[in-house]
C-alpha cells in the first residue's frame, strides 16, 4: 500500500500526517485542562540535596585516618604528582631552545617540513606573547592527563571493540563521564585529592578519556572479518591476531583517537584552574576576575596554537603510510633542528626574553568597548527576539505543564522516533529527575538547551553543507573551527557579556560556538561520503544543484545529520555550567553554587546528576532515530 496514507476500518485512506497530529492535539489538548497542575517547583531545602552535603561532611572530617585516603588516594595523587614534576622539570631543562628545537624535529619527522615550519612559529609564539612559562606548565599538565588516557583508554577500547558486552557495559559510564558538568565534579575531586597539579590532571583525564576509548573501539569492530578469518585460519593466536591484524588496519582511526583525547584535555585547561591547576587558565581567569579580555585573550590564542599545532603532527602521522618508510631529507632536517634547539640550551637563557615580547593588553579591551557601544542595538535586537520568540514561550511552556504529561508526551516521542528501548530509558531517566528534585530547574534547562540545539544545527547544516560543495570554502573554514572548538569558553564569555549582558541569550551563544565545529565537520563528512555515482546518476537525469542536495545528498547523509544532532545536543550539555555563570541559571547556576559553596554542595551535586540524565535522555532518543530506518523504507501492511 501507499507509504503516504494509512487505511481506517471502511477502507478510506487518511494522509499519514492524521495519526501525529491527532495525537498532538491530545496532548495540547491536556496541556489546557491540566495547565498550572501537577508541577513540581524547585526546594533548595530538599533532603536529597541535604543527604549528599552531610556525606562530604563526612569525607571531609575522616580524610586523615580513613583507609581508603591512606592505602590508596593519597598513593594516586603521589603517582599522578609526581610524573607531572617529571614532565615539567624535563620541559623547563630544555629551555625555549630546547624545546621548540625538539618539538620542531618531532613534527618534521611527523609530515615534513610544512609541518615543522607552523611547529617552530607556534611554539615561538607562546614567547612573544609573554606567556612561556604558563604555556610550558600547560604542556605538561597536558601530556601527564593524555598519556593516562591513553594507557588506560587504548586497551579499554580494544576490549569494548572486541566484546559488544564490554561495549555495552562501557558506553553507560562514558555517558556519564562526558555529560556530567565539569564542575559538579571538580569538587568530589578537591575532597579527595585535594588541589594542584595532581587533581587538575586527574579532572582533565576524566574529561579526555572517553573519546580515546569510544574511537578506539570503533577503529578495532571496523577491521574487515575477512582479515581476521585469514589470520586465524592460517594458525594465528589471539595476540598475534590483535599485534599483526587488528591493531595496523586500525593505525588511522587510532591516531584519531589521540588528536581527539588531546583536544579535549586542551579544552579543560582553564576548568582545571579552578582547582589550582598550573597553566594558562591561571591567566584566563584572571582576566576574568578583573574583566579585561586584552588579559584573557592572548592565553586563549595560546591554547589555539597549541592544540593547531599538536592536532596537525598527529593527524599527519594518521595520513602516513604504515609501510612507508621516513626520507633520507625528512631525517636529516629533523635531525639538525633538534640538535640545533639543544646546542643552544647552554647559550641562551631557559625561560624566553622578556624584552621579544608583544603587550596587547590595552587594544584589545579598546576594541571590546568599541564594540560595546556600537553594536548594542543590533546585539539588543537579537537577545530581545530570541527570547520573545522561542526561549520565554518554551520555558513557560515546559515549567507550567504537569510533570506527567511531559512525561508521556517524552515517551511518545522517543517510542515514535526511536522504538520502544529508547523511550523505556527516556522515561525512567526523567522520572529519577523528578525523584531528584530538580524538575522545575531541569526544564528551564531543557528550553535553553533546546534553543541552543536547534540553532547549532541550522548554522552547522548551512556550513557544513557548504563546505562539502566547495573544497576551497573547507580548507578556509577548518582553522577558524579549530579555533571555535579549542579557545576557552571564558575567553569569548567576557565580550558575550559586554554585548549581550547577563541573559539566558549569552549561555546561547556560548554554546553555539562550543558546540558548531563537531556539527559542521560530521555534516561535511556526511555529504562527501555520498558515492559519487549516486551524484553522477542523479545529475545525468537532469537534477538541479537544490533537487541533488534535497533528493539525494541530504537523505543519503541521513545516519551523519543525526550523529551531529546527538553530538550538538552532548555539546550544548557540556556549557550547562558555563551558561550558569552568565545569567542562563536553572541547573548550571545550581551546580556553580554547590562547586562554591559548601553548604550547597548537595544541590549542584544532585543538579550534576541531573545534567547527565538530561543528557542520556536526548542522547538515546538520537541515537535510536540514528538506528531506525528511512521513513521511506519502512513498509505499512
């Protein structure tokens, strides 16, 4: 039968929309009847949130001669201590020399010198803009916080890989793990590791570690069974089959991996501060406390360079061939520049010169006003139209409906989109919210994100798809998307809120720059990937370029659309807490409070767990449309 129309008992045929919008009506229809009944406002008082506060006070008062602190935290944080001191006292003997002289031959040995040559200017920037020695300690936080992600990551992913019981098991916790504010744990882990460096690694390897199991994973089910059948029908052991099979055809989306684990450490750079952590967010946040981007924003651009420098000698080693072997040149130039940088260590002094720095301090805040105060009636217009349009009627929308009928209007949704497991998980995650006692602040939270979704998708369709039909338009496009997706939130929140003042529209905005480049680059890679013979069948038949985008590349892209509305919505999640700071208050400001207040400490950790069931709920409902079929293939009997 037709695929547009559904047939009733007497054998008339109803357009298919009948069905959906009959059922909206219901539920609008409810929604009038029970409005102002049945919700569920927010008690800071609750004895949920009272219950975890008394727990850190527990912690608290027996970290001295609880067992657990003497025989094995205190022991991790030595651990973690002390490689970060080794890290950092090997990076200061080397000097500026030293290392921009080995970073350099590490790169030129990764893709050659049009590699190495960024390399050398990168490293040499974090000089002239006077940040050398907050840019080394970041380095070495960094490495300290990769490198145990990846020990611990890499063979996590070859497991879950290998097992879709270890995948299963895994994947619930690194929801978790990459949806629960920063913030709500940054305090658990003070309690037991108190601050610095050590804490400050071990919250960045919390926040990085996901992406290098998940991809690992992924690279380990997507080696070809034919492969693997050849191995062990000619004799292979296990071991043998993961060293000689597995592990080189899964070379290159492993080396994704760590790009991927690294750029998410760079990303927390700044969070980690707030637990005293070395770096380049010592610098972000004093620019922040004192309200000066021309402070914050040299330190962001040195995040930048940093993470532009190490995503491209890692993706360069991805690019290579595992069989191909270095160049005579390639070890040669190498070889010079990194005996170069160390001859020079004697000679020139460690820590750069402060006379070959650049102070940009006052043009940049300059600029900020200037910006100000020519820009606030068009800045004004925006934040004032966003809210009226779609953020105020939304909110009043989902805090003034019963918490029952948003709860089975979610269970349709998800049972329509997704199938029945999805929505079973959907259900359960916003009812446990309800039992939480953060409902009223979890659906102010749910519009915002909303928002923020639904223009992060528009703006990363448009981009992306630009960038799939235009190579040169890509290759302009993907620095300006490093930078968007590496520079510190705090960095850009400073003229946000000059311009946008403190608002729900500023935890917007926010989020939008967060949360478009993994969008964009997943549409991008969505459109490319169609086969070109598709294309060249669909132009054959005389399709425009609009008709080959909506009939046939688009439709085709359908499973990648889907995974960068999951990823844009785990995004936008991720700013809850940032959005807290700037006005966007509900679950983001609960969590702040709690992280500095000790007597909320309950209520921003329950306001955390909330976060992540908010999070597993879109989540799963995304991630099962992604699994279901085309509407137009599914068949009506």
């Amino acid at each position: 039968m037709s695929s547009t129309a559904v047939s009733t008992p007497s054998g008339l045929r109803l357009p298919r929309w009948v069905a959906p919008a009959g059922v909206v009506a219901l539920f609008a229809g409810a929604y009038l009847v029970f409005r102002g009944t049945g919700t569920l406002p927010h008690n800071t008082d609750a004895p949920q949130f009272l219950a975890v506060t008394d727990l850190r006070e527990w912690i608290d008062d027996h970290r001295n001669d609880n067992p657990l602190f003497l025989y094995f935290l205190n022991y991790i944080r030595l651990f973690v201590g002390g490689l970060y001191d080794l890290f950092q006292g090997t990076l200061y003997a080397l000097g500026w020399p030293g290392i921009t002289g080995v970073l350099g031959a590490l790169a030129w040995l990764a893709g050659g010198w049009r590699i190495a040559l960024p390399a050398v200017a990168g490293v040499s920037a974090f000089g002239f803009l006077g940040l050398w020695e907050s840019s080394v300690d970041t380095l070495a936080l960094v490495s300290v916080a990769v490198l145990l992600s990846l020990v611990i990551g890499i063979p996590l992913g070859i497991w879950a890989g290998l097992s879709g019981r270890a995948n299963r098991t895994i994947t619930p916790v690194l929801d978790v793990m990459q949806i629960m504010p920063t913030f709500a744990y940054l305090a658990p882990l003070a309690l037991f590791f108190h601050i610095g460096a050590p804490a400050g690694a071990i919250a960045t390897m919390i926040y990085a570690i996901p992406p290098a199991i998940r991809i690992t994973a992924l690279a380990i089910s997507q080696v070809s069974p034919t492969a693997v059948e050849a191995s062990t029908s000619l004799g292979a052991t296990g071991r043998q089959t993961l060293f000689k099979v597995y592990l080189p055809l899964a070379r290159s989306t492993m080396a994704l991996a760590i790009n991927q684990t690294i750029m998410m450490a760079l990303s927390m750079v700044v969070i980690a501060n707030l637990i005293s952590a070395p770096g380049l967010g010592s610098d972000i946040i004093r620019g922040l406390s004192r309200a000066q981007v021309g402070i914050m924003l040299p330190a962001g651009i040195a995040v930048v360079i940093m993470a532009v420098l190490l995503d491209r000698m890692t993706m360069a080693v991805a690019r290579r061939d595992a069989h191909a072997k270095l160049r005579r040149a390639d070890l040669v130039g190498a070889g010079a520049l990194a005996a170069a940088g160390l001859a020079l260590i004697p000679v020139l002094p460690p820590i750069w010169p402060e006379s070959l720095t650049i102070n940009l301090v006052a043009e940049v805040n300059d600029a900020v006003r200037w910006a100000e105060t020519n820009w606030y009636a068009v800045t004004t217009f925006i934040k004032d139209l966003t809210s009226h349009a779609l953020l105020n009627p939304l909110e009043s929308l989902l805090t003034s409906a019963p918490w029952w009928l948003i709860a089975l209007a979610v269970l349709a949704v998800a049972w329509r989109v997704s199938g029945v497991r999805p929505a079973v998980t959907a259900l359960v995650c916003l009812l446990a919210i309800a039992l939480l006692g953060v409902w009223e602040h979890t659906m102010q939270t749910l519009s915002t994100v909303t928002v923020a979704v639904l223009v992060t998708l528009a703006i990363g369709l448009l981009l992306g798809v630009a960038a799939a039909r235009s190579p040169r338009y890509s290759a302009i496009q993907r620095p300006l998307l490093d930078a968007a997706q590496t520079m510190p939130a705090f960095v850009y929140l400073l003229p946000a809120l000059a311009l946008f003042e403190t608002t729900r529209f500023t935890a917007i905005f926010a989020s939008v720059i967060y949360a478009v480049p993994p969008v964009v680059r997943l549409v991008e890679d969505g459109i490319k990937a169609v086969p070109a013979t598709v294309v060249e069948a669909a132009v054959s038949a005389g399709s425009t370029p609009g008709q080959l985008l909506w009939k046939v590349q688009l439709p085709m892209a359908r499973r990648a659309i889907l995974l960068a509305a999951n990823q844009g919505i785990v995004m936008t999640l991720a700013m809850v807490v940032v959005g807290g700071l700037v006005g966007a208050g509900a679950l983001g400001y609960d969590v702040v409070a709690g992280f500095s207040q000790r007597t909320d400490f309950g209520m921003g950790f329950v306001a955390g767990v909330a976060t992540v069931l908010l999070g597993v709920m879109l989540d799963r409902i995304t991630q099962g449309a992604d699994r279901r079929p085309s509407p137009r293939k599914r068949k009506l009997t």
